[in-house]
C-alpha cells in the first residue's frame, strides 16, 4: 500500500495542472480517500483553503484556478460572465490590467461552493445565479495559465450585462460595449435571443445593436423572438422607445 503512494500521488500532479483548486469530493471519487488527503497535506504535497478544497503547497490559485475545479470536477454550469467575459477576451470598452471586480453566473438552483465564496481572491466576486438563457449554450473555453475555462462568448455577456442592468451594470457602459461587438456571429445571437427569457434584455439588446448600427443585425429572423407584449419602464423618467416598448435613460438614448 505505502509504494502505491508515490504512484498515486504522481499521477494526481501529473494529471492535473498547477494554478488550479482540487476539490476534496472529486478527489475521493477517483480513489484520494480523505485520509490520503490527510498524508498529503502533512507531507506538504497539497494545503487546505477551506472546506473541501485543496491546492497543491505554496500554489498561486487565483479565481480562474477555483472556476476550473467548480466546472470540470464539481460539473456546475458557473463561468465567468457579463463584462467579466469580455475583459477576458479583450472586448471591453476599458480593458483594466487588474480587475478588481468579477462577475460570476451560475444556473438558478446551483450552489456556489462555500470554499469558493469564502476564499480571498483578491477580487470582489460577484456570482448570480439565473436560467434567463440555458446553461450550456453561448460559452466557449479560453485558455488561463496551463488551463482551459469556459466563459460566456461575447453575445452570451453582453445579454448577463443587460441582465444586471440598470441596478448593478450601467446601460451607458453597456452600450459602449455593445458597439464594440461589431463581428458578432449572427447564428450565435440567433440561438441566444430565442433561447433567452427575459423580455428586458432581449428588448435592450435589440436597441443597443441597432443604434451601433451592427451590419450582423440584418441576418437575425425578429419573428422566431419573443419579444413579449406591453411597455417596460426600465428607468423611471426616461426616453420611451416606441419601437421596442422600453424606456430608457435619457443619456443613453442621445448618446451618438
């Protein structure tokens, strides 16, 4: 039992990259019994940072490293999203060299990981939990240290930024980073506009793309999207646009 030890443990940190969380669960299901664990952390292989979470000794985990482990071990559907996402593929209006907020979505019903919220990243995480548009479509994989995480594809993240807005993500910001969205793929907003259930963030998305004038707007079919019936204040004393039955802030709407 003692020489399977090191073979075991070989394979453990051969198989798994270093910058990323190994969750304790995942590890009993592929054979690391919680005493095993135990050995390894006294032996100063792995340490603990919190409940049911470990990485390997003096490790630099940052918040990406914790998502890995929460969707390719846990199998949640949480990823980076909404203006998040587009900082991490460069789309951002300003792109910050050290964010200092990120944003998190989830599946309405999951459970965000209690190592995961309690863990100083050094970022304030923001996670929000919805089924506006279904878990599995809209995301694609982008690489981090020696590891690949799934994030919202540039459609997916501006529609999680409309989620959040007006409360918690500026519509102005949001426009400004709808027109950066010139080379969106029109079979991608397709699918996200007739999978999404939120009437608002279908609505806004629609005015923002067209007052950037986006070319990709012209290949969409409007009558396969439910667009819902009556008029949504979105903020109280705006602009009324009738065309999409919203109202939105004055700023916004004289914003060239």
């Amino acid at each position: 039992m003692s020489t399977d030890i090191p073979s075991k443990l070989n394979r453990l940190l051969s198989s798994q990259p270093s910058g990323v969380v190994l969750c304790s669960s995942w590890l009993v299901d592929n054979g690391y019994s919680l005493d095993l664990q135990q050995r390894y952390k006294k032996s100063q292989w792995f340490e603990s940072i919190g409940a049911g979470a470990l990485i390997r000794y003096s490790d630099q985990v940052d918040y990406l490293g914790g998502v890995y482990a929460i969707q390719t071990q846990l199998g949640l559907s949480l990823h980076p999203g909404g203006k998040t996402a587009l900082e991490l593929q460069g789309k951002a209006h300003y792109l910050e060299l050290s964010p200092k907020h990120v944003q998190i979505f989830g599946a309405h019903g999951e459970h965000v990981p209690l190592w995961f919220k309690k863990q100083d990243w050094r970022v304030n995480v923001k996670c929000t939990l919805s089924s506006f548009l279904p878990a599995e479509i809209g995301l694609i994989e982008i690489p981090h240290k020696q590891f690949m995480v799934k994030v919202s594809e540039p459609a997916r993240a501006i529609m999680e930024c409309l989620y959040l807005a007006p409360k918690s993500q500026s519509l102005l910001e949001a426009y400004e980073l709808m027109e950066g969205l010139n080379n969106l793929r029109p079979a991608s907003v397709q699918m996200l506009l007739e999978a999404c259930s939120s009437i608002k963030v279908k609505r806004l998305f629609l005015y923002l793309a067209k007052k950037a004038n986006h070319d990709w707007m012209k290949y969409l079919d409007l009558n396969r999207v439910n667009l819902g019936s009556g008029k949504r204040a979105i903020v109280a004393n705006g602009v009324y646009i009738p065309k999409y039955q919203i109202t939105v802030p004055k700023g916004l709407e004289s914003m060239e």
